[in-house]
C-alpha cells in the first residue's frame, strides 16, 4: 500500500484535464518517489462519483492518504502552492513552478 493517495477528478480529456494529471505525475514523482497512488475520474463519464464527493468545479485533486482529507482546485501548475496545500514531504522553498 502506498503512503500517499490520491484521487483526481477531471472533466474529459481537455488541455487542462491533461495538465492537471501530468502536473500531479510531476509532484508526486519530485516528492513521493515510488510511494504514491493516483486514480484519475473523469466526471464526464461518473457523474456520479463527483456527486458523492461534492466536487464542484475541475481538476480538483483529493488527498485520500495520510488523513486529513485535502483539495486543491486547478491544474496545479503551480507546484510549490500545490505541493503546499497537499501536505507534500521535502523542501518546498527551493521548488519552481515550470
């Protein structure tokens, strides 16, 4: 089992869509090497799925592991702020967005 998870809820296969997953990739790859968990949603085809989880607006990102829950709205590609707010291991200073 992993030690992160996540789960990315996204709205068809869209520029931002894609940035958003490739962006996730990118942070846990920098920060989580080989101990993270990633599933993709696309609410186009689960409605449903968002419903449950009150995803409002996408991408929305979830962290599911460690507790507590955390969201963060956006393609992330601002990596310091989401690699912030996700509760991501490391040094966060030194980090540049592309």
């Amino acid at each position: 089992m992993a030690d992160y998870a996540f789960r990315l809820y996204i709205f068809g296969q869209t520029a931002r869509s894609q940035a958003a997953v490739s962006n996730l990739r990118v942070l846990c790859e920098a920060h989580l090497p080989s101990r993270y968990e990633i599933e993709v949603i696309d609410t186009a085809e689960r409605p449903d799925l968002a419903e449950e989880a009150r995803i409002l607006a996408t991408p929305t990102v979830v962290r599911l592991l460690p507790r507590p829950l955390l969201r963060v709205i956006g393609d992330l590609s601002d990596h310091c702020r989401a690699a912030t707010v996700l509760g991501l291991p490391g040094d966060l200073l030194s980090e540049r967005s592309p």
